[in-house]
C-alpha cells in the first residue's frame, strides 16, 4: 500500500467550498463563454449534467457521473492534455468515456510547475496528478460509507461505481458526488499499485482529436473577441541595430489602421527573469482592425535604424544571476565560424578532468580527432508567435499560446503596473512550442499595446517576423580526441566544446565514468544574436557529435558499434571512474534500450543494400536508443526505418508516446540534414520557408518502430530525449551508404557550415 | 473595399474587403473560419489548403478577388459531421501531436483521394510535399491516408 500526503510542499488543495461559484470551478471555455456545456457535451459527445460539484481543484463530478479533469499544464503537441488527465482519471477510477478534459487556467495556488519545458509536465506532477484523484476516491468513498452506515474500507469503487458487496449498495460517482464534495479532505490517501493501473499505460486518443481534424478554435491565433484590434511588431532589421525613428504618415492612412506608435517593453532596470529574455526592446506597433490590413501598413512604414552599442541583459534564472552580453556590431556565419575554430585551438575551461589525459595523450600510438558543428536555428512553431490581452484600468486578461504562464506573470504585471493577482492568464492549445514559447516576450508586448489602445487586442507575427527575430538554437563546435595504445585500447578521451553563445558540453554524461583518463573542456563566444532554449537544449548538437565520434572510434577499434557502447557502459555500471554521484546516468538503464534496439532491429542481420547507423543517448532523465536504416536510391539516401528503444519510466499513454517517438525521429533528421539560420550583417539569410528547409514528407522516414522499456520506474521525460540522438544514427548510416563521415549539419550541404 | 459574393461550404457570403485581401485572412478575419491556418503566408507550408472548384488551394495566396465563382471548401465544410473518410482515419490513427497543421493536410489529403482513389506511397508524399507538419507526424499521416482510401474503396 502507498500512502501519500495530500499536501505536497506548500501547495495544499482547497476545500471546494472555498471555490464554490468561482471561476475555476465553472471551467473556461473561451470560444463558448456562453454556453461550455452544450460545447462541450457535442465535442465529446457526453450528456452534460445538471449539476458540477467541485472535488479538489483538479476534478468536479457531475451529478449523472460526468467528471471533468482540469490539464493544468501548457499543451504544445507532447499531448499532456490527454496524458496528465488520465493520470487522475487512473487514481480516480472512473471510466475515461465519461471524462471531459478543460484546460486549466494559471493558478499557482492550485497546481505546480505549468510550464512546457524541460521534459517535466508528467514527471513533476505525476505525485500531485494520482493525489488529486486518489483523493476524491476517498471522499466518494467515506461518502458511501456515511450514507449506508458501513466501514468505507469495505466499499470499492471500480469504473466509477461504488460498491458494498455485503449490504448489497451500489451507486455511481454522480449519485454520491454532492455528499463527497462535503467530506472533509484526508491528511493522507491512499494510492494504486502500479499493477491496478487500468488507464495508465494504456493508449487513449487525443481528447481535441475531434476538434482539430474538424477546424475547431483552439489555438492562440484563432481568438476573437467582440471589438478586438489586430496588432503586428516591426522590429530592428538586423542584430546590433535598434530604432531610431520612424515616419508613420503614410501608414496611418491606411484603411482600418488605428494607430502606430513605437514601444519599448521593459525599462532598463526592470529585473528580468531568464525567460524575460527578448531580442529587441524596442520597436514599432502598428494596430488596426483586421490582420491584413496591419501586415500591408507594417510595409508603410518608413523607418531609420541605428547601430545599437554593446549591450548587457541582467537576467535571473532561478535565483541565479545571469548577465548575456549582447556585443555592438553586425554579425555574419563566416565570422561565427572563423570565431569558433579560433577558440577551440586554445585552452578552455576545464569542466571535468579524470586520471592523467595528458599523459595518456603522450603515451597514445595513435590519436583520433574529429570536429562537428551546428548553425543556428529558429524554432519554427507553424503557429507564429501571438498572443490576446484585454487590459483594462485594474485587470489584465491573457489568453493564447505560452510555455511559461507563470514565470511571464511577474512581467506583464510589472509593465502595466498591476499587482499579480490583477493578471489573469489563460492557455490556449498551441501550436508547437520547442522551447519558442518559454520566451514570452509577446504576452508583455500585447498586454503594454491593448492597456494604451483601451481595447481588446490580438498580436500578431508573421511568418517573417517569427523567424528574424527569435530566440533561436545556439550555433555549437566541438571538437573530440582519443588516445588509443598499440592494441587499440581506448587510453584516454578528450572533448573540447563551445557555442555561440552557450557551450553544449555535458561533462558529467556518457562516456565520462568509463573512461580513466578523460578531460572535458568547454568555451563560449558572445553575440548580439539572441538565443534559447530549444527541443533539447545542448543535448540537440552534442549526442549526435558524439555518438558519430564513438561511431568512429569503433570502427577504428575494430568493435561493433553497440559492443563497444556496451562494453564502456559495463565499466561505468561496474566501476565508474569517478563518485558514483559524478556521472550523472544510469548504465544499466543506458545498457537497456541498447540490447534492446540491437535484438528489436535484429542488428548485424541487415537485407543486402540496406546501411545501419546507430546511435544512444540519456537526457532529461531517459534513454533513447536508435537504429537508423539507409537506402540509396538514385545516389539519394532514403531513411528506410528507424527502430527506437526508450526507457522513460512508466509511460502513461503508449500509442501517443510512441508518436512523440515518431516526431522526434523525423525532427532529428530534418535538423541535422536539411536546417540551418545564417546571418549577413546581422540579418537572417532566411526568413520564411521558401529558403528555410524543413523536413517533408517525402524525406521521412518509411517506417518508424518504437519499444518501451517495461518499467515501474516513477515516469521521466518524453518531449524531448527521442530528439537528439537519431542525428548521431543517422551520420553513422551515412557513413555506411556512402562511405563518407559527416561532421557538420545541414548534412546536406556537408560543408564546414556557415561560411558565408 | 469592394463587395464579393462567395460561395463558401454551399453557402453564399458576403463580405466588404479590399480585393488585395488574402481568401486566408477573408475567412479567419471576416467570416471568423478560422480552422484555416495561417503559416507562411507565401504558400509554402500548406497550413492554409482549401478546395477551390475541388482542387486543394493554399488560401493566403489567392486573393479574395481571384476567387470569383469558384466554390469553396474549407475543413469546417468538408463534411458535415466530421465524419469524411480522412477526418475519421486521421482520428483513428490518432495523427495530431499539435495539430495546427493537420487542417491544410486532411484538405490536401482529401483532395488527393478524390482525384487518385488508391495512390501509391509515392504519389502521398508528392501530393502532400506542400505540407509541412513541423512535429514530424509524417508517418501517421501517410498511414492515415493510406487508411482512408481502402476504407472508401
């Protein structure tokens, strides 16, 4: 038996008393304010009951046994709206045809971390989620047990029925709900064995499955609102340039433009927290009645840019005082790239130094050194960056796409100087995130537009706009040596990294603990190009760099590539160099998904004219390892079939992790083979997706296979770990369709990328 | 401005817009249709596909006075019920990971099968070349659409 406060830290649920009447309680439904009910009774095709009673503040049933679920967190695609429900729908035990899903609002009373980021939406709630519905288990329970006077112990709910066998009572959620709302809520409860998990683990489909195959509203971009304005941004046309002035004669003129005016989002001692991070400060608004009339205006406008001087962004990254300096001038790739090979023949920061790798150098009969690198990259969400405000004298209602509701709030009150509890934000379903939306930079912008004009407004990016000013995927180098003795044993290993402006470096990763003399060195380059977080930060360049060096190395060594993993992995697992604290992954969990894929592909058995790459790695707590089969048709290789093995923990929902595999998969490819941002003279070389490539269709996989490792480890991330490591699978196959090595991304142009 | 008469899911609409104005922004600005997306803008990404005369269109390129007679389907008309072949195989392969996209690509999808009942792998990804699904649900989709032409078949 697992018993569980239901109190976690400070967050404690709130009687449902205290809630009665409120907002949360009646749920939100901002395309059908008016009516949620019959709205969502058709889309689910559910009867709707007369009557909601409030449990906890993530579930209310209905009085004909309906229950609603509130999806706390952010949805961008990793489908948390349908897995974190039925985490509490498991713990709740009731029938998920008879659940009704609603976005919940941002309420940091109510729930913890409603952030899309870091792989962390199941992994941080995953307590408070079978809390929230073992507790109302509970209460139905002790509200049986009171009205048919016997021991609530002997009552079992089973589909959302409860039973008391001896005395012959049954009666469903809906009977008991009011009854059960009046219970007062246990110190502790009582959770499932993983073994009674009957929705857990389990493949439910999409819960806006139906909404968006049929062009419902539910994204940012689709919010209207009686007298709402549109509002697009011209921001600087470079990097190092700022505003200087502006003519908007011409474009006031224009039909249905209301006004222009220039804005500047933050003031220059405003404490900015790391995710307040923007690239331009100031720019210029244009605001009118419909989208394109404010897109045609936008190209009205005649502006003067000026040079910016160096800058500095003093940020805070919980807690931790961060200070990004933006140095004067206009970039260009040559010189990103002339930079990076600069830095990465000189000494660097020592970020991990084990046995003596200097001397094991000395000593080595043979040395191995290869580089890789990455260019930058815009993050692409196919929704561009938008967001609603309603900003009225004392409230501010935000609604529309946004990774991070709770860490933007502090912003968007500080800029309209409102108190916090005057900004109310509301997430919409999003149209990708990858990191794009943990900046939230546009909530701040449409809040400061819609309190100046008085009116409801819509901002709007365009497709140009999202991609010349982003927060973009830092541009990475690193370099990897190994020390091999006259038998070809691995003596010593040597990684050297840096980025622009963050270095990739893992020190404390694979193979770090299996090797005895082993030295991590990293660098970083500054630049007035703003950069973020995107789908696995760091780990997005440095696996696949990586895990084509130990491709490399193998094959010099004369192993096969998963024997040699395998080999370095039982060393770690057996006697790790180092504290056992120091590497920070688990080899036998590593070891698993690579025996895993091995026997799933049936590696070293290959059809004649198929070449094989393979590649592992272990990020945000999982294990992805992957088998990537070439074929070469017409001097083009064809991604025939990538095999997946992952180790996550339990997985909540299989048919919809295994397509985060699948979208990981093909993400993995079309970066590392066809992506890429330049820059000449601080402007991005590519701003739509005439010239920026993106995977397509056609350069897909053919087929895709995914196994999960069977566990009952408590569930870890999935949003990101199937993302990085197939670029490392799909050089190492590369190289054995085309007898070529690959080292720097976009494969496709496989040259030292970025010379411009 | 100029008044137009379309002809949108069997219906007629009028609208006041200038004739520069996009059928994309027509429909999501003016007639509040807004389960066609916006991408690019340039048509490249097909997030915005419609049918016009039948025939998948991306929408933020063809202007509002280009339009004409031609009638129009956008997803919300493409059935009545959601239930067309491809929205009901889109739903059993469960294909969304965001979903933002996967409007343009059931319009393109279904344009495809009405013109090419069973199209072979190849002739999917040619077809759907135009639409970029930035999850990467490539492989759903085409299963997806493979699934919607036996079962009309």
């Amino acid at each position: 038996m697992t018993l569980i406060k239901t109190q976690i830290g400070r967050r404690a649920f709130i009687k449902n008393t205290s809630l009665a009447g409120g907002g949360l309680v009646l749920g939100f439904s901002f395309f059908n304010a008016c009516k949620p009910k019959v709205a969502e009774a058709v889309a689910m095709e559910l009867e709707m009951p007369e009557e909601w009673y409030e449990m906890n503040g993530y579930l209310k049933i209905g009085d004909n046994g309906v229950v609603t679920i509130m999806s706390p967190n952010p949805e961008i695609g990793q489908n948390v709206r349908t897995s974190m429900p039925m985490i509490v729908a498991d713990e709740l035990e009731i029938d998920w045809k008879n659940v009704v899903v609603e976005q919940a609002p941002l309420n940091t009373n109510l729930y913890s971390w409603q952030v899309a980021g870091g792989s962390r939406s199941i992994s941080s709630s995953w307590q408070n989620l079978r809390m929230a519905g073992a507790t109302a288990r509970h209460m139905l329970k002790e509200a049986a047990a009171q009205a048919w006077q016997v021991p609530a112990s002997e009552i079992t709910a089973i589909a959302g029925v409860l039973t008391h066998e001896a005395s012959g009572n049954s009666a469903g959620y809906g009977e008991m709900a009011s009854a059960a709302a009046q219970i007062e809520v246990p110190e502790e409860v009582e959770l499932k064995e993983n073994s009674e998990f009957s929705i857990i683990g389990t493949s439910r489909k999409n819960v806006d499955g139906k909404k968006i195959v049929t062009g419902k509203p539910l994204f940012g971009i689709d919010v209207q609102r009686e007298g709402m304005l549109i509002a697009a941004l011209v921001h600087p046309p470079a990097f190092g340039k700022r505003l200087k002035s502006f003519d908007a004669e011409e474009a006031k003129q224009m039909p249905g433009i209301r006004d222009v005016f220039s804005l500047k989002l933050y003031d220059d001692d405003f404490d900015k927290m790391a995710f307040h991070f923007t690239a331009f400060n100031e720019v210029v608004v244009v605001v009118g009645e419909s989208t394109w009339q404010v897109f045609q205006a936008k190209k009205a406008l005649n502006i003067e840019w000026e040079d910016a001087p160096d800058t500095t962004q003093n940020l805070t990254m919980f807690g931790n005082a961060m200070e990004v300096k933006h140095p004067a001038g206009m970039e260009n790739s040559g010189g990103h790239t002339e930079q990076l090979r600069e830095l990465i023949a000189r000494n660097a920061k020592v970020s991990r130094r084990d046995g003596n790798p200097e001397q094991a150098f000395k000593d080595a009969d043979k040395i191995i050194e290869r580089s890789y690198s990455c260019p930058f990259l815009a993050h692409n969400t196919m929704e561009p960056m938008n967001f609603f405000a309603n900003v009225t004298e004392d409230h501010a209602e935000l609604l529309g796409p946004t990774q991070t509701p709770e860490w933007m709030e502090p912003a968007v009150a500080e800029r309209l100087g409102l108190p916090l509890e005057k900004v109310d934000i509301q997430m919409t379903r999003q149209g990708g995130g990858f990191g794009r939306r943990l900046y939230g930079h546009f909530m701040v912008e449409v809040a400061a537009i819609s309190q100046r004009m008085k009116a409801p407004v819509k901002l709007m990016y365009t497709r140009e706009d999202d991609m010349s000013q982003g927060i973009y995927r830092p541009s990475y180098y690193a370099t990897y040596r190994a020390a091999l003795d006259a038998d070809n044993n691995l003596i010593g290993f040597h990684v050297k990294a840096g980025g622009i402006p963050e270095s990739p470096l893992f020190a404390n990763r694979f193979p770090a603990g299996a090797i005895d003399n082993y030295l991590a060195e990293d660098f970083t380059v500054d630049t007035n190009i703003t950069t973020g977080a995107f789908r696995a930060p760091r780990s997005n360049f440095i696996a696949g760099a990586e895990q084509s060096f130990l491709d490399e190395l193998a094959e010099v060594m004369g192993k096969d590539p998963i024997d040699f993993r395998l080999e370095l992995l039982k060393r770690a697992e057996e006697n790790p160099v180092g504290s056992p604290e120091s590497n920070d992954y688990d080899a036998s969990r590593y070891a698993g998904v690579l025996e895993l894929v091995r026997e799933k592909a049936n590696w070293g058995q290959a059809d004649t004219g198929v070449s094989r790459g393979v590649s592992a790695y272990f990020c945000h707590q999982s294990y992805v390892a992957q088998v990537l089969d070439i074929v070469m048709e017409n001097d083009t290789p064809v991604v025939q079939k990538v095999t997946a093995a992952i180790d996550c923990g339990i997985v909540i929902n299989p048919d919809a992790a295994t397509n985060l595999s699948e979208g990981g998969a093909v993400d993995g490819i079309g970066h590392a083979m066809y992506s890429g941002l330049t820059f000449k003279d601080g402007s991005p070389e590519q701003t739509n997706f005439d010239r920026y490539r993106l995977i397509r269709h056609s350069e897909a996989p053919k087929a895709i296979e995914t196994h999960f490792v069977k566990s009952d480890i408590d569930p870890t991330g999935m949003g990101e770990p199937p993302f990085p490591p197939i670029m490392g699978a799909l050089a190492n196959a590369l190289y054995k369709a085309t007898g070529r090595r690959y080292y720097h991304q976009p494969f496709i142009t496989d040259r030292p990328p970025l010379i411009g | 401005m100029a008044l137009f008469n379309l002809k949108i899911n069997g219906k007629s609409q009028e609208v006041d817009v200038d004739p520069s104005t996009p059928l994309l922004w027509v429909l999501r600005d003016h007639l509040q249709m807004v389960g066609t997306k916006y991408g690019c803008g340039i048509a490249q990404c097909g997030a915005c596909t419609i049918h016009l005369n039948g025939t998948a269109t991306r929408s933020c390129m063809l202007t509002v006075a280009m339009v004409g007679n031609s009638e129009v389907t956008t997803i919300e008309g493409l059935s009545e019920n959601g239930d067309h072949p491809v929205q009901k195989a889109w739903l059993e392969v469960d294909v969304p990971q965001c979903g933002y996209c996967q409007a343009g690509q059931i319009m393109t999808a279904a344009a495809l099968l009405e013109q090419n009942p069973n199209p072979t792998d190849e002739e999917i990804e040619m077809a759907m070349n135009g639409n970029i699904c930035r999850c990467g649900t490539y492989v759903r989709i085409k299963k997806a659409v493979k699934m919607a032409a036996e079962n009309n078949s």
